[in-house]
C-alpha cells in the first residue's frame, strides 16, 4: 500500500459489507435465505469466502482479507515480482495484464477465476 487512503477504502468495503450482514439477521425466513445467497454469491465471486459460507462467516471477514484480493498483493504471491513494491512498480508501469486487460491501479480487486490470468510482459531489451 502507499498510503492510508488504500486501507482506509478497504475498511470501508468491509464495513459495508458486515451491516449488510448484520441486517440480515433481523429478517426472517425464504427473505433472510434469499438475501443471505445473494450477498454469499457477491462475495464468493469477490474471492473472500467460500461457496458454503454462512453469515458467521462473512461477519468474521478482515481488512486483510481484503487487501490480500488486491492486484499488488496478488502478483506478489504469485511471484511474478520479489518484493511487494517490485510489484506495485510493474503495476504502475503498465507490465501487468489481467486476461487481455492491461491494468495500472494496484488497488485493482482480483476476482475470484482472474488469479490465474494475471501475468507480466516486460519488454525485450535490444
């Protein structure tokens, strides 16, 4: 991260989504169950749990959470760069591609499926 600004917006993601997840327990029956597979659905796609979460389990969700989804985190473990600001530089320099997408935010949340698309071109040095 840069700067606080990046975990402030990722505190702010995950704040959301927890009082979306509280109200749900103040709903009852087929709503509370629809709304429950919706919001489970969003945030498996998102990457932060799994297919068979419950609310429990998303009130248990963390800002590191989170911020292990970013683009900077991912090529990091990935290990297409040896350090996390290497990373953050390949990024930013535009060597990054997700699928066919050249992307330059290292904020950038990875969904769950483009972990594996996610490479790096760097260009040939004549």
């Amino acid at each position: 991260m840069r700067n606080k600004r990046e975990l402030w917006r990722a505190q702010t993601i995950l704040r959301k989504i927890r009082a979306h997840a509280r109200k749900l327990f103040g709903l009852t029956g087929e709503v509370r169950a629809r709304e429950e597979r919706i919001l489970i659905g969003r945030l498996y796609r998102m990457g932060l749990v799994d297919e068979n979460a419950t609310a429990d389990d998303i009130l248990k969700l963390t800002v590191r959470d989170i911020l292990e989804r970013r683009l900077q985190t991912m090529v990091y473990k990935l290990g297409l760069a040896r350090t996390i600001y290497q990373a953050r530089q390949l990024i930013v320099h535009g060597h990054v591609f997700v699928g066919d997408r050249k992307v330059r935010s290292p904020s950038y949340h990875v969904m769950r499926g483009e972990e594996r698309l996610i490479r790096v071109a760097l260009p040939i040095a004549a």
